[in-house]
C-alpha cells in the first residue's frame, strides 16, 4: 500500500482516522494505530510481519532488561545481544545476496549456499528505529517503556514504517504519552495542508520527472545533454520523491497527534558538503552521526582519526542505502568529499556563495549518477557521456520545462515544514483544491516511492 493509491486515499486512511478519534482510550488508540501498522505492512507480504514483530518484541524485552540489570555491565550485554541479532537480521536479509556473489565472483571455487533472500520492506528503517531505542535506554537517554502497546505503536507507525522519517523513541515519548487527548485544530489543519503539499510533491514533480530521466537511462547509449539530463532530472526526482514522502508522514503524524521531526532543509541550497549533509535526510544523517561517528570517535582523536572515522561512516551510510557497489562507492565518494570540504573550508568560505552552492549541487549530483545505476558498468558510460563532448545532443523541451519547474521550486519554495500554513476554516476549500489536484494527477496509478527499495 502506498500514500499515493485509492485504496489507502478513499479507504485505509479515512477509517483508521475516524477509529482513532473516536476511541477515548490511550490503550485502544495504541492498538489501533499498531493494528493499522501491520495492516499497511503487510499490504506486501504478510511474512514480512512476523519479522517486524519478532524485532519489535526482541528491543522491548532488551529494554526491560536492561533497565532491570543491576550493573552497568550486565545492562551492556543485553544492549550489545539485542543490537546484535538486529544488525544480524538486516545483514541477512539485505546483504546476503550481495556478499555471496561478490565471494562466487572473486572465488568461484569457494563453496556457498544458493538462497533467494527477499528484501523485506523499510528493514533498513525500522531497524534503526529498534537499535536507537536499545541504545538510548543503555545510555540513559530514554527510560524502558513497560506498555508493549505504546512501543508497538512507536516501530509500526504506517506513516513513517517504510521509509521513515527515522524517528527515536524520545522524539516522539511525550506526544505518545498524551495520546488519548482531544484533536488539535491546527495541527489537523497544518497535517492536511503538509501531506498535500508532499503528494503535489511525488505525483506532480517526482513522477513527471522520473518519465524524463526513465527512457534515457534505458538506452544503450547517450549524448552529452541525454547524460546531463538524466542525471540533474534524477536529482530533482529523487528529492522531490523522497522529501513528498517525508511531508507526507509529517501530515500524517499531525493528523494523529504526532509530531515527526523534519528529514529535510532545502539540501540543493547547501553550501559545502558539510552542509549538504545538515540538510539532506537529516533523520538517517544524524543516526549516523550520534550512533556511529561519535561512537568511533568523532573528531576528537586527531586529524587522521576524525577523517577515517567520516570516511567509515559514509562507507557504511553507502551501504545502508543498498546492496550493491554502487552505494558503497558512493558512500566512499561522500566520505572523501567531506574531508575535503572540511579541510579546504577556509578556501571555500571565501568564494561567491551562489559559486559554492552550485559546486556543491554539481558534486552532489554527480553522485547521485552512481546513487541510480544499476551496476558500476552503467554509471562509468553515464559519467563518461556527461564528460566527452563527442555527441551534444539535443534537450527536449518538455524536459526542460519539468526541470524549470523542479529548480523554481528548489530555489524559491520554502521546505514544507516551515511554510505558515493558514488554519482557518476558510481555507479548507484551497486545501480540498489540492488534493484534487494532487488526486488528478494520481490518475489511478500507484508510484512506489524511491526510498521503498531501502
């Protein structure tokens, strides 16, 4: 099930929303929302629900546990256990297929089992969402929950359970905590105007786009314009795809009294890399920061520390995103770019901002070249098209206008969440209008959305 099709517009939604408001409990508004969870999960493959809940039971007992240990060593081995079986689990699942091919490519004589792993959706998401709560109880951070319902409630949101944001238990505990309150009027109003503005997002911009950047990928070969526009359509795609998405979970938390930590903060007007990377996916960038650079050390071991341990943590970011060596080289590529934005920082800081900014988008849209090929095979044609002047080419106007569009919208729109939306009840019929438009748009097609590979 997606945000973007009938079934869950005219059907899913409107029925959990009205249950949700019409149980008075904050026991029955846990099981609803839990309910409704698995339900939109296991919209897929109803396996895939039992793996959830077996992660979702196993962090919750760690938590206990580790809450009731009487030292702080004990307290660390069910931290280090429960981290573990989960980081196994996404290993197996995610990975196995990757590293058995690599091992038969490299050594085909070394003897390995032939599976058919299939990738379960959003592991990758709510498995951070299981270590981060572990870890956060371990640290002190959080204290343990004892209501299952409530952290149930807290992994399974359908909202945010596929492709995140990925949200910590403690940015949302006081708002799960008072969830049996009355609805709040702004909140319903902003929610609505929000998930309206990410679904003009993804059916209005991402998918028009993705049928510009799509056939040109397909071909065998392309000319130097054919290369650039794929690569800056894609980039557009891909932001206006995953950030729709993010908006439309930040709408939907406010629907149901949640408040969802913002994942994006117009990326494309970054600045260096550095700041790029305060912008883009900031739910998985600060993940990474507080779970595994600082935990390595951060940069308070030296120059060649700080750098190995920026460039460990993008590897690993790389390969969060997907199993293949494309996202490995492109973690390694975002590595090696913050060093050298942190060590030249002095240097650049003196250019023209809009000279930084646009060498930032460039780099950053090079990247994603290797972020969209299927293989490395394909992203060296790509990159090669786009850096021989062999063939120019020509640019179809249509794609030209869509990206217009895309970059006027970058640069002059405001991110989602920072746009003061009106509450008034005079101006429901502009948010009704949206959505319309948003529905039209949809034209009875169902778009998964990028991230859900992830």
């Amino acid at each position: 099930m997606v945000f973007n099709s009938d079934v869950f517009l005219l059907a899913f939604l409107p029925l959990v929303y009205l249950l949700f408001w019409t149980a008075r409990t904050k026991q029955l508004r846990y099981v609803l929302l839990t309910t409704a969870g698995y339900l939109f999960y296991g919209w897929w493959d109803w396996r895939f629900c039992l793996l959830l809940l077996f992660s979702s039971l196993l962090s919750f007992a760690a938590g206990l546990a580790i809450a009731a240990s009487p030292s702080k060593r004990e307290a660390r081995y069910w931290m280090i256990g429960a981290v573990s079986v989960d980081l196994g689990l996404l290993v197996f699942f995610k990975y196995f297929n990757f590293f058995a091919g690599s091992l038969r490519a490299a050594w085909p004589n070394v003897p390995l089992p032939v599976l058919e792993v299939a990738l379960p959706v959003g592991i990758s998401f709510y498995t951070f969402h299981t270590i981060s709560y572990v870890v956060d109880v371990y640290a002190g951070r959080v204290r343990a929950t004892r209501n299952l319902w409530e952290y149930l409630t807290y992994v399974n949101l359908f909202f945010q359970l596929v492709a995140g944001p990925i949200v910590r238990f403690r940015q949302i505990e006081d708002d799960l905590d008072h969830i049996d309150g009355p609805p709040h009027p702004d909140w319903t109003a902003r929610g609505i105007a929000v998930f309206v503005v990410g679904l003009l997002k993804k059916v209005l911009i991402a998918d028009h786009l993705a049928t510009i950047v799509d056939p040109i990928l397909k071909q065998p070969h392309w000319s130097f314009l054919e290369a650039w526009t794929a690569a800056l359509g894609y980039a557009g795609q891909l932001y206006f795809d995953f950030s729709g998405y993010s908006d439309m979970a930040l709408g939907l938390g406010l629907l149901f009294g949640l408040r969802i930590p913002q994942n994006f903060d117009s990326p494309y007007r970054a600045a260096g890399i550095q700041d790029f990377w305060h912008r883009w996916h900031i739910s998985l960038s600060t993940w990474l920061r507080d779970y595994l650079y600082i935990p390595l050390g951060g940069s308070q071991r030296g120059t060649y520390r700080t750098q190995f341990n920026l460039l460990l943590t993008m590897l690993l970011g790389g390969l969060w995103h997907g199993a293949n060596w494309t996202f490995v080289i492109w973690g390694a590529y975002h590595g090696l770019l913050l060093i050298i934005d942190r060590t030249g920082s002095g240097v650049f800081l003196k250019w023209p901002r809009a000279v930084y900014q646009l060498q930032t988008f460039l780099l950053v849209a090079i990247g994603w070249v290797l972020f969209r090929s299927d293989n490395l095979p394909m992203a060296g044609r790509w990159l090669q098209a786009m850096f021989q002047l062999d063939t120019i080419g020509t640019l179809a106007p249509r794609a030209a206008a869509w990206m217009a569009v895309a970059a006027a919208w970058v640069l002059l729109v405001p991110e989602t969440w920072a746009i003061k939306f009106p509450t008034r009840l005079r101006w429901a019929p502009v948010y009704a209008a949206g959505m319309m438009l948003a529905y039209y748009y949809i034209n009875g097609t169902e778009s998964v959305f990028l991230y859900f590979q992830f």
